[in-house]
C-alpha cells in the first residue's frame, strides 16, 4: 500500500510517501520538508497566523514535489493522509483541507492521522518494531512517556506537568541569545562547552511516578547566566553543555524506572525504549537513552534525524498503519487542535504485527 502523507501542523510544511508492505515491512518513497524559520524568527517563536498563510504557499509545491521525487504517478497512491491534530488550527485547516481535496479528486481513502501518533509509529517504519513497546516522546509541545500497545492503544504514564522539553531547549536558547529553534542551536554551543561547570536541579527525578518538570530548571539556567554575565561565548557554551547533561540525565532516569515498569507489566523480557519528536535528534540525550536502555536489558530505537522533526513521511506511515487496520476517515473529520494520544477518536484495535 503506497500512503501521500501532509503535515502542517505547526512551521513545517511537509509532504511524503511511503509504501507499507503485507508483512508491516515499510519504505520511504520521498520526503519534503519547509521549514518556515525565517518567516518566524522576527518574532523569536512561531506565529500561528503567518504559519497558516505560509502552509498555504507552500503547500501546493511541497506534495508535487513528493510526489515527483517517489516517481509515481498520483494514481498509484492508495490513501491519502493529513495530520487534523493537535497543533495550530489554521495550519491543520490547511493540511486537511489539501489532503481531503487530493483524495476526493483522485477517489481515494482519506485518513485524518494525530500527530503525535504519527511521531509515536516511525518507529516501526525505520525499524520495523513490534508492538508493545515503550515510548519517550520529547517534542516542542510534549514530553511523555507512552505504553505502545498497539496502532491507536496508547497509555500514558508520564507527562511534563509544566514546559515541554523542546520548549525547555527554545526557552534556554533565546534567554543565552541563540535564535530559534534553540534545540539544535544549545547542541551546538554545547558541544564546546563544560557540561560539569554549572550544577543545575533535577525537578521530579528521585520521586515515585514518571512525570516531568523543566519550569524550574529553565529558571535555574536564568539565574546562573545572571550571576555569570556578562556572558562570554565560553559561558555560554557552558551552561549549554550543562543544561544539555542534565536533561539528559532527567529522561535517562525517567527511561529507566519505565522500564522497569514496562518489563513487569507486559512480561516482555528485552524491552524496546523507542524515543521520537523533535528532541529526539539531541545526540547528548540518544546516548543517554542507550545507555539507560542497556542498563535496563531493553533495546534502544531512534529515528533518523530526518525523521525526528515534523514531517510528512511519519504522517503518511501512520496513515498507512491505520489503512492495513481498514480505520478509514470521512471527508467530514473535523481538525482538533487538542487532541491527547490516550484518546483516539476510534476503536482500540490491531495488536501485534
Ligand atoms: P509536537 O510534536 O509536540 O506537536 P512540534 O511538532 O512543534 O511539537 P517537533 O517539531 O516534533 O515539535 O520538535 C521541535 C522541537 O524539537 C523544538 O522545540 C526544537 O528546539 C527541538 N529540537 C530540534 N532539534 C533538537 C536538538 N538537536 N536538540 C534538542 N532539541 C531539538
Ligand atoms: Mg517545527
Ligand atoms: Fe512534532
């Protein structure tokens, strides 16, 4: 089965095609990402209504462009599929509005895919991963550790209770002067610096239970850049490098006690700890991850980089995942812009492969 898959839920407009075959085994036919950067960075973060126009702009261009680079025709697609949630209403008008449009022209399926299931599913596309397995989702807007049991069966056992991790990185960032996106800009100041230099708090870590917290460390990075200006770039990279260790330490930790717990609750010997979302691409917290996950006796899964941020490949895959289980939408599924992963709108169904 050959899957068009849109993302507009946010600054990236995207588009790409993959083929899912009969024994679940996936392929990505084209992959088309824009980001919208220098549309937002005059206002140091996104802006909903310049990324719904944009969307609008762009979005034309980015599907053909999927759909020349796979080298098939838009006939031999099979479904279509736009992300209708959650994320900026005026982005995700746009991108089901487009999807739906293709799919009633060309007679085909349309599929209305949740965003952050489509982060959570990649995994089985990259890495062919069966279910059930354990999930890390650390992304601008969440940060949870998730029970994967099946395509729509979805737990959560742990949620920030404040910012969501990349928020934490964007927050860091613009306060040390860095720009926008700030995740990939504190990983390269990091990356030079002195990650022992500065001793930042660990909220949460040592309680029971598996929630986050970042508020109180973004405060302690203020603080610290206080007391340390003027900053040289040394410094900066410093508390970078020291604002990079300690989340990572935070989410290994976390990863650890859910293993523990997903081990004893499915009876899953070698568990598998996948990680996705934009966060994901952070070597500092992939090698923390892995060491967390060989501590544990699990087996560690990332994303390519290129599949860690927003795209249209994870939308088109969890769109095909959904097809294989016949979870068709109507062209009336409205756009939802929240819409928790524990609560899909459909049936639990499709354990197994
Ligand atoms: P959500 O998926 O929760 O709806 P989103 O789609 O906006 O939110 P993503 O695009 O999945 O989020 O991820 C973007 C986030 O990832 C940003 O906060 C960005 O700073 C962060 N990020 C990207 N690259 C890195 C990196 N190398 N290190 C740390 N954070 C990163
Ligand atoms: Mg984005
Ligand atoms: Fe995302």
């Amino acid at each position: 089965m050959i899957v068009l898959g849109i993302e507009t839920s946010c600054d990236e407009t995207a588009a790409g095609i993959v083929r899912r075959d009969a024994d679940g085994a996936g392929t990505v036919l084209s992959n088309v990402v824009r980001a919208q950067l220098e549309d937002h960075a005059p206002y140091g973060g996104v802006v909903p209504e310049i990324a719904a126009r944009a969307h609008v702009a762009l979005l034309d261009r980015v599907v053909a462009e999927a759909v020349s680079q796979a080298g098939i025709p838009l006939a031999d697609i099979d479904a279509v599929a736009a992300t209708t949630g959650p994320g900026l209403v005026g982005g995700l008008m746009v991108g089901a509005m487009t999807g739906k449009a293709i799919a009633f022209a060309a007679g085909k399926p349309f599929v209305a895919v949740n965003h952050l299931e489509a982060h959570a599913l990649t995994a089985r596309l990259t890495d062919h991963v069966a279910f059930p397995y354990l999930l890390l989702l650390v992304s601008g807007g969440h940060t949870q550790i998730l029970a994967v049991r099946g395509v729509g069966d979805y737990e959560r056992w742990g949620t920030t209770i404040d910012d969501a991790l990349g928020e934490a990185f964007d927050k860091t960032a613009k306060l040390l002067g860095l720009g926008h996106p700030g995740g990939p800009a504190v990983e390269r100041a990091a990356a030079s610096g002195d990650a022992t230099r500065f001793t930042l708090p660990r909220p949460l870590i040592g309680r029971a239970g598996l929630d986050f917290s970042f508020a109180g460390l973004k405060t302690a990075v203020r603080l610290a850049a206080e007391r340390a200006a003027p900053l040289s770039p040394a410094d900066v990279a410093d508390l970078c490098a020291s604002f990079q260790a300690t989340v990572a330490g935070i989410v290994a930790a976390r990863a650890r006690d859910a293993l523990v717990r997903f081990r004893a609750e499915t009876g899953v010997a070698e568990p598998v700890l996948v990680v996705a979302g934009g966060v994901a691409a952070n070597g500092a917290i992939r090698s923390a991850l892995q060491a967390a996950a060989a501590q544990a006796g699990g087996t560690f899964v990332a994303p390519p980089l290129a599949l860690c941020g927003d795209n249209g490949v994870m939308v088109a895959w969890a769109g095909a995942e959904r097809m294989a289980l016949g979870l068709e939408d109507g062209l009336d599924v409205p756009v939802r812009a929240r819409w928790p992963l524990d609560q899909r709108a459909v049936p639990v169904v499709g354990h197994g492969r």
